[in-house]
C-alpha cells in the first residue's frame, strides 16, 4: 500500500455514500430512508471536500510551497469545468429528448442553457454543483497560497465566508460553506504528515459521539448562527470519521475499494444514470414498501458504482475525446 492510499478509501467510502443519499423516489421513500440520507447528507460532500484540501496541501508540500498559478488553474479547469459543462450538456439534451416521456423538473430553453455558465440549474443536473463549487475553491485557495502567510488568510477567510451568505452566481453560495471544508484539510494533512494528530480506528469512536451530538443537537437549536456551527461540526467530525476508518482498514487488501476510489471522479459524474434507471423501474412496478425500496435501494447504488466504472474503462478511456471530456488526459 503508498503511503496515502487511505485516501483513495476515503474516496471510496465516500462515493458509496454519495450513489446511496442519491436514490431518492417522487413516489415513495420510507421514513428509515430519509433519516440515513439527512445523515449522510450532513458531512458526505465535506468530506469530499476535504480531502481535496488534503491532496492540494499534499501537492504543495511536494513542490516546497511553490505554486504556478495559470498552469494550475489551467490544470483545475480541464480536470473540473470541463466536465461540468459536458454532463451539464448531456443532461439538457436528454431532458429535452425525453421530456415528452418522463416528468423534468426544468424546462430546457434557451434560460436553461445560459444558467449552466454560472448557476445550478437544478433538476436532474443538481449534483454537478461540487465540480463547479470546487474550481472556485482552488482559485481562491492558488490565490492565498501566493501570499506570504496564505494557509493563515485562507483559514481566517474561511470562517468568516461561512458566516456570511453570498449570492447563487458563479456558486458563490456554495463557496461559503464549503472552502472551511477544503481548508480544514490542509491542516489536517499538516497536522498528521507533523504526528500532531494519528488516525486510527479508536478515534472513531470520539467523532462518532461528535457527529451524534452535532446532528442530534441541530434539532434543539433555532438560532441560524448556532445550527452552522452544528453543520459544520457534523461536516467535520463525520470526514474524520470517515478517514480514520479508511486508515484503518488501509491494509486489509481492500482492491475494489482501491478501484472505486480511483474511478471516484467518474462514478459521481455518471452514477445518476443508473441509479435514475432504477427509480424509474421502481416506480413503474409500484410495489411501495420498506422492504422493495431496500432491494430498489441495494440495487440503484450497484447500478450507479458499477455502470460508470465499465463506462469509463471500456468507453471513455479508449476514445481521447470522450476522456478529455471527462476530465482526463
């Protein structure tokens, strides 16, 4: 095993995660459902988030602090925006295809279109927020890291953001929740590459209890200011949770995770396909009971991990187009 591959597990833990908070029925959920998915909803994508903050500090230890900004943005955007803006693409051109046929949640017009170049329009694209969220955070991030002290102005400007609201355009909004997530990273990185902090299996339980407290206590507080600091506690507490677990079962032999890991990227941009196709089956059969929408549920997150990974290492990766589309070289 390297020496970071419980990140790629990390990656993995997380995506299994996200494919699942994803099967979400407009007929039927049942209440056991909905109480995991508010779970997992409460620290999944931050932890996604820090980890890219740890492989971005990763990346600068490496290179002794140095930093060049146009390559890097350069790098972030074919990685990240370019992606965004073909599933966005994609996803548009079969909403209009199959809107005759199957409910969407928005229209696409000429309004549809414009929005994808800085807005979340929502429906059946609203996951590709994450991708357009995180190049933000990166040309924020390459920005303080140019300055004297940078990891100390990104942290200052991370907590202040987070208390305060900014507007819908160019994801803003999402910025100011998240880039205290991707800073919390970086010094999680340093504090571990510094034995200032050890992940292992025991410290589970401490972030265990936190992200219990944290998510319980939510419903207990009515003040806006005291629920973000419980959301952020969740966020926190259920990442490390998440990577002390990776860390610890880092040496079981754990290749498929290691696979899922790597294909992460993939399977968040193409999960929706297969787990929409099996919302759509489980519609139509009807059959609404706790125990099929587990089935449906077991099924739509095999559908959505496995259906992108054949899609990518059969299709996308043998045609240059395809992969530079996905991000890829």
């Amino acid at each position: 095993m390297k020496q970071y591959d419980y990140i790629t597990l990390s990656k993995a833990l997380g995506i299994i995660l996200v494919v699942v908070g994803h099967f979400t029925s407009t007929v039927y959920m049942p209440t056991y459902y909905v109480e995991m998915k508010e779970l997992i909803f409460s620290f999944h994508m931050p932890l996604f988030m820090m980890l890219s903050g740890f492989l971005f500090q990763l990346s600068l230890n490496k290179k002794s602090g140095d930093i060049s900004l146009i390559p890097f943005l350069k790098k972030k955007f074919l990685r990240l925006m370019i992606p965004y803006f073909f599933i966005s693409a994609l996803i548009a051109l079969l909403n209009f295809i199959l809107g005759h046929y199957i409910s969407v949640k928005r229209v696409v017009d000429g309004r549809y279109l414009l929005e994808i170049l800085y807005t979340n329009v929502g429906g059946s694209a609203v996951f590709l927020w994450f991708m357009y969220t995180l190049f933000v955070v990166f040309l924020i991030s390459a920005f303080c890291m140019r300055i004297k002290g940078g990891i100390t102005i990104l942290g200052i400007l991370s907590i202040v953001l987070y208390f305060v609201p900014l507007p819908e355009f160019f994801y803003l909004s999402y910025v100011h929740s998240f880039l205290i997530y991707f800073w919390g990273g970086m010094i999680l990185f340093l504090l571990t590459d510094r034995d200032k902090i050890h992940l292992s299996f025991r410290y589970t339980f401490v972030a265990m209890c936190l992200l219990g407290i944290a998510y319980s206590g939510r419903e207990w507080f009515t003040a806006e200011y005291a629920k973000r600091l419980l959301n952020l506690l969740c966020g926190l507490s259920g990442s490390y949770l998440v990577i002390c677990v990776a860390y610890a079962f880092r040496q079981g032999g754990n290749k498929w995770l290691l696979s899922l890991g790597k294909y992460s990227a993939s399977i968040y941009l193409l999960h929706m396909a297969g787990v929409y196709a099996v919302r759509i089956v489980y519609e139509r059969i009807g059959a609404f009971t706790p125990l099929t929408y587990g089935v449906a549920l077991l099924m739509a997150v095999l559908a959505g991990l496995i259906i992108p990974v054949l899609l990518t290492k059969y299709v996308i990766h043998k045609n240059k187009s395809l992969t530079f589309l996905m991000g890829g070289k």
